[in-house]
C-alpha cells in the first residue's frame, strides 16, 4: 500500500504541473494575442506613411522579443515536466518488483487437463461479469466447445440481464426469476422476492396520490409474506399517510437510499449463485486477491531463501512461515498440534481420538511407538486403540 501512494504522490505532483504549464501557456498566448490586436489599432490611426513604418517595425521587435522570451521559459518548463515524468518511471521500479519470474519454482500448469480448468475458470469469472463477447471467443480459442455449451451460459446471461434492469430500478425481470425460482428460493429460506416487492410498492407510493389505488392493489402481493414479515408490512402500510406530502422528510425516508438497491443487487447475485451451486465470490477473484496480499510477502522471502541458499519456497507442500492475508480469506481452519506444536497437512492430518481430543497423526505415530496395541490419551487417562483414530476434514 505504501508503494501504491508513493507513486500516487509523484503522478498527483506531474499532473499539477501540467495543469500549471498549460494554464499559463493559455494565458501568454491571450496577451501576445491582445497586444497585438492592440499594436493594429494603433497603426491604423496613424495618418503619415513614415511615422507608420517606424512604428510598426518597433512594435513587431518588441513583440518578437516577448515570443521568443516565452519560448525560452516554456522550453525551460517543458524539461521540469519531462524530469518530474521520468521520475515517476523511477519511483515505480523502485516501489514494484518488475520481474516476478523466480516466484514460480513449478510448472503448476504442466498438462493439458490443468490447462482447462484454468481456462474453464476464466470463462465462469467472464460470464459472471457479463463480458459474454470475450468469454465466446476465448470457449472458440481454447476449444471448450462442450464444456462452455449454451446450456451452461443460459444462467449467467439470465443473471446479468436482470443485474442491468435492477440498475435501472426495474424489478419485474427479478421478480419472474424469483417466481419461477420459488421452491428452490424457499428451500433456502430466501426472502429475496419480499425485497423486491417491498421496493416496488415505495416506488408507487413515491408517485403520490394519483397512484392510491394501484398502491393498494399491489399490496396484496405481501399477504403471501404475512407470517415471516408481519412487522415490515405493517410499516410499509404506515407509509401510505406521506403519500401526498412525500417521503422524503416522513419516518420512512430511510426506504428511498440508494443502499437497498445495491443490497438487493448483492441478494440476487447470492441467491442466483447459491441456486446453480457457485460461490458468491468468483473463484479467480479470490485467487488473484490472495496472491496479491501473499505476493510481498513472499517476494521478501525469496531473496531471504537466495541470499541463505536454503532452496525455493515452494520446493514443498508448505512455506516457512505463516502469511497474513486477513480473515476474509481464510476458508479452511488451520489445526495446530497441540503436542509437537506444529500445523497440521496433507500428510500429517489432524486425528481425532475416541475421548474427543485431536492430535496430530505424527503425534499419534510416536505414541504407539513401543507398539503396544493401547495407548494413553496426552490429556486424559483415557485408554484406547490407536487404530480407532478417526482422521479430521476441516
């Protein structure tokens, strides 16, 4: 972040200077052009052929000289423009590492399955993003005819079409979706379609009392909410007595900000992904968001590793020391032996004992080193088999 707002600084300072440059180059190139005007003024009042002549060629080599002076200092200016430039440039390669080539110890990407989930990736972040033009051309390119079909884009064309008519205050699309979607919607306990409604009846309301009946007519649409909902329906009927003074000042201003579209967006992206089996956050989002947090850090690493010669980071399955990347990324609980004091992995899992501890497998294996077919749990005296071990999935 530091890196970030020390060129900001620099490209913020430039940018000043050449408002400064082109605000004064503006005004000079005013002021020749009005002492000229000036300078043809006078001539023309000038009756005697060779009081004329004298005149005009004193003006024109005073005026010469006031050119060529503001040519000197914007010639001048221009090199400050072109240091301050070039130090930007500077201040980048000093702030960014400009080769990341020696993070990558492993072909990660090494065989032609990898190769198509990473493409198949790309194409889901581009369908949920609504860039349906690119992600065909990419399906052509990479040849995921089959996996990319019409079918499976179906839903995330549905998905931004109704995104764009939410940003246009149109909930109807939304609410055909929710109503075809209505089992599936309930079976997660989604009150999306309430939302909805809920908005659209303040629109009415907001038209004032030309709108009275119809607002009363679309307020049957809530009775299918009557028992989850009882208390907002009963405010938003509250809401009917401002109809003609208008909400704006009333106790139910809060239901026209701007925040309950962008949070009915956020609940249809949700409930959309939940209801096709995809996370709310792209995948590739998460993945390049984390790299970026982990990428400092490791890079530091790296030079530590070079400079010792202890190997590359990631010559094995975990790195030497733990990375913050802050708890919105933090998917899967990391379990800590409480014996050899160490994180547990792929080959060394957490190992649930029949008195409900956890312990490492490596733990468990030095136990039972004696072989003895009982072993003692570390924490309470309970005895027991180590083969009933349970191993843990977090």
């Amino acid at each position: 972040m530091d890196s970030l707002v020390a060129v900001e600084k620099e490209i913020d300072k430039a940018l000043d200077l050449f408002e400064n440059f082109y605000d004064g180059v503006d005004q000079d190139i005013n002021q020749i052009i009005d002492h000229l005007v000036s300078i043809i003024n006078d001539l023309t009042k000038i009756e005697s052929e060779q009081t004329y002549k004298l005149s005009a060629d004193d003006s024109i080599s005073m005026c010469r000289e006031q050119v060529r002076e503001l040519i000197k200092n914007y010639s001048d200016k221009h090199k400050d423009l072109h240091a301050n430039i070039s130090k930007i440039g500077k201040v980048i390669d000093k702030n960014f590492v400009p080769d990341y080539g020696n993070m990558s110890h492993l072909n990660l990407i090494d065989t032609a399955e990898k190769k198509m989930h990473l493409n198949q990736a790309i194409c889901e972040h581009l369908l949920r993003s609504g860039h349906l033009e690119v992600c065909d051309t990419l399906v052509d390119e990479a040849g995921l005819v089959q996996q990319i079909d019409e079918e499976k884009k179906r839903p995330f064309i549905q998905m931004n079409f109704i995104l764009s008519k939410l940003k246009e205050k149109d909930v109807y699309p939304a609410l055909e979706w929710c109503q075809m979607n209505s089992k599936e919607l309930k079976a997660i306990h989604s009150n999306l379609e309430f939302k909805l409604h809920r908005l659209r009846f303040i629109q009415l309301v907001q038209q004032g009392p030309k709108a009275q009946l119809e607002v009363l007519k679309y307020s049957r649409n809530f009775t299918q909410f009557a028992n989850e909902c009882s208390k907002e329906i009963q405010r938003l009927m509250g809401s009917l007595i401002y109809m003609s003074s208008g909400l704006d000042n009333s106790p139910y201003s809060s239901y026209l900000g701007a925040e309950l579209w962008e949070e009915i967006e956020e609940e249809f992206i949700k409930n959309s992904c939940k209801l096709m089996g995809l996370p709310v956050e792209c995948p590739l989002d998460i993945c390049i968001n984390t790299g970026c947090k982990a990428l400092p850090a490791l890079v530091n690493i790296v030079q530590v590793m070079q400079q010792t010669q202890c190997g590359h980071i990631l010559s094995k399955d975990e790195l030497p020391i733990e990375i913050e990347i802050g708890q919105n990324y933090r998917f899967h609980s990391v379990f800590s032996c409480p014996i050899l004091r160490q994180q547990t992995t792929d080959l060394n899992p957490p190992m649930r004992l029949v008195c409900g501890h956890v312990i490492s497998k490596d733990a468990l294996t030095k136990l039972n080193n004696s072989g003895k077919t009982r072993i003692k749990c570390p924490y309470c005296p309970v005895e027991q088999s180590p083969s009933d071990a349970k191993q843990m999935l977090f």
